[in-house]
C-alpha cells in the first residue's frame, strides 16, 4: 500500500512511559488515561481539538466501557463531534490504524487531520465467562484474555513461545547469540537515557501523577520496570521451555501505556509542525503472514512488502525500528534482510521498554521519526510480529526542508 500525500507534522506525536504490567499504571483504565495524556500533549502542542476531522482509535484489552471506546474518548477530550473506528489486531494495531487513517487522508478530496490514538492496559486484564448453555450442567466458558492468549493460539495450537523456538530450530539461532542481541538492546536503549533522558524527552509526557481519588500514590518519570541486564546474569537463566533456548531474559513483558500521532496533508502539517525545518511522510505500510507456528518470520516479508510498495531496497533505509517480542526476532530479521544488529532499534525497544500491545508499535515509529530527525533525515523502516504468526510494516521519510 503506497501513499502519496500523508504527513506527519514534526512534533505531532506522543507517548506516555511505558510501566511493567502490575506496576504504577496498573489501577488505571486505559481509556480514560489516555484521553488525559492526549489532552496535555495537545494543549503542550498548540493543537486546537476543532482542528480533528476524524479519530483512529486502537485498543485490543478490554476494559471497563470500552464498547464506547473511541466516542468516548472523543468526548473525554472535548471532541464529541469526532468519531471513526476502533480497531484491534494486537501488536499490528499502530501500523494498521496509521495505515488506515493515511487511506483516509489520500482519499480525501479536501485536507483531512486525523487524530490516532492506541492505549492498552496489560495489567489485570478481564476475566472473561462465555456463557455454555449445552455444557455438563451449564457450565460456563472462561477466559483470562491476557494469559490465556499469550499461552495458546487456537489455529497454531502453540504458545507464543514456542513460535519463537521453532524459528530458532529451522534457522539455527543459538542461545548466546540470542544473549548477545540481549546485551546490545539494553546498551542502546541507556543511550536514550543519557543527558538526562533528552532523547525521550522529545516525545514523552512526564512527570505523571497516578491518583486515587485526590491522594497521588505514585509518580512517573520514565519508563517503569526496565531492569539492568549483564551476561553473567543471562547465563544463569533457563530456557522457558524444556530444552529451549528462549529465556525471560531474551523476550519481553507485558506492560501499560499509550501513544498518539496526526495524520494530515502536507499543508496541514506544516502549519501544525513544531520546527518547520522537517517535513514527515507515511510512504507505505506492507502486511504478511508466515507459516503457522513461526510469529518471530513474519516481519521479513511485511518489510519487503512495505519496501516495495514504497519503491525502496532495504540499502535505501536509514534506520530501522522493529517490535522484538523476542530477540530471535532480530536475528532472523538481521539474517534475511541482510541487516546489522547495530543498526536497528537504537535508542530502545519493546525487548526493553515492554510491550503493551496497541501502543507498542506508534511508539517505535514516534522513535524512528526521531532517530531521523537526528540523522538530518532520511527513509526509515518499522516493522513487528503480531499475534497468527502474522506482522505488519510501515515506512516513513523525514527530510529537511
């Protein structure tokens, strides 16, 4: 899917920290909290709420209301006359909200301006009963829809571990160099830390005061449960699985948190932009799906989609961001597409910073658009596994103008 007339202003993009599940975000629907972040981030931008035609609003965790989720949240924000779809597909949820509401925007006969929002709350998700009325005595059906689908895809009949041995198996990726990965992920996201975090600060919101009631019961400034990690402590890791080479160590958590972006013409984007010297266009957004059982495949073809529909070679791209919900991920990536560990994901990734599902994939794309800027511009790819064993991709161009 090519796009031709979708930008991004510079500056039109936010994200709260991201906080270990059952950490300091634990008590707060995701909905509301989001509206509350999308709220300062505007108000902190200069972003009039008379300036949304639509809202793109993506979430895959039910929570309390969330049938009203995106009605809602416009209202909560003081734009009750914008509606539009509320769409989940796991951790291709950003990418295909994005993508969706650049078709929008390249359809439009006038300047459209879309507001896209993803939120998820990983911590204390619903339990879940389907009623059975033709089970022994009417016994009902349950759900814990966070564990249980983490555990058990119904078509592959795997956990989502297991995925990522079976790819470690056919492509012959080893523990250590798995560990290896591990050890870089975490030195590039302390880059992100350093000068006093003025790499997140780009793009995060913080402090923010978690209430209950009127009492402030805790206080976020940055990303919550990213733990230091050694290769001495790597080593004395087991394997998840019995004689597996996947460790906590080599894949990511759970946790909350939420992100949001504008998607408008190039004018609109202009005038929005926070420093007019950068210009940001969605190019293309590619889709795929690997063979059944082998999640961690599935980002090398969407990425060669992205690209081709793009018009790019993968020589063409200068930075490269990808949800690794497992770093076999990035070494099968690396491998196929030819692509050095070192230059992709610098400044952090959902290895590190977590992993709370719809918001996981803006956040590395707000990332990438950064990176870029950084790099004075340039073509940049995204692309992450998504639960089906499937993935989505999306690339954007930064120039300066």
């Amino acid at each position: 899917m090519r796009f031709q007339n979708t930008y991004v202003p510079y500056g039109g993009y936010w994200s709260s920290p991201f906080v270990r599940w059952q950490g300091s975000f634990s008590s707060l629907n995701a909905i509301p909290f989001a509206a509350e972040m999308t709220t300062r981030a505007l108000k902190d931008r200069n972003v009039f709420l008379n300036s949304f035609d639509s809202l793109y609003f993506g979430i895959t965790i039910p929570q309390k209301h969330s049938f009203y989720g995106q009605t809602w949240f416009a209202g909560m924000i003081g734009a009750p006359e914008i509606t539009g779809p509320m769409i989940a597909q796991a951790c291709a949820t950003s990418a295909r909200i994005i993508a969706n509401a650049a078709s929008e925007v390249e359809a439009s006969l006038h300047d459209r301006c879309i507001l896209t929002v993803t939120c998820d709350r990983t911590s204390n998700g619903p339990h879940i009963l389907y009623p059975n009325p033709l089970a022994p005595g009417g016994k009902a059906d349950v759900e814990n829809w966070v564990w249980d689908n983490f555990g058990y895809d119904p078509y592959a009949k795997n956990p989502m571990i297991q995925t990522a041995e079976n790819v470690a198996k056919e492509a012959g990726i080893s523990r250590e160099e798995q560990e290896e990965v591990v050890i870089l992920r975490y030195k590039q996201y302390n880059d992100a830390l350093k000068d006093n975090s003025a790499f997140l600060r780009r793009f995060m919101i913080s402090p923010i005061e978690v209430k209950s009631g009127k009492k402030t019961i805790a206080t976020v400034e940055g990303d919550e449960g990213v733990f230091p990690t050694t290769a001495e402590g790597l080593t004395r890791l087991k394997p998840v699985l019995k004689e597996g080479t996947v460790t906590y160590g080599a894949q990511t958590h759970p946790s909350d948190g939420n992100c949001g972006m504008i998607l408008t013409s190039k004018e609109k984007a202009n005038e929005l932009s926070l420093d007019k010297d950068f210009e940001i266009q969605i190019l293309a957004y590619g889709q795929a799906r690997s063979k059944k059982g082998f999640m961690p495949m599935a980002p090398v073809p969407a990425a060669r989609n992205a690209l081709e529909s793009a018009q790019l070679s993968v020589e063409d791209i200068t930075c490269t961001k990808m949800h690794n919900p497992f770093t076999v991920n990035d070494v099968y990536f690396s491998q196929e597409m030819g692509i050095a560990h070192e230059s992709i994901n610098n400044y952090g990734s959902s290895l590190v910073w977590g992993h709370p599902q719809a918001p996981t994939g803006m956040r590395l794309i707000i990332e990438l658009i950064e990176e870029l800027t950084l790099k004075n511009g340039g073509y940049g790819l995204f692309t992450g596994c998504s639960a089906g064993d499937s993935a989505a991709a999306i690339i954007v161009e930064v120039n300066k103008v």
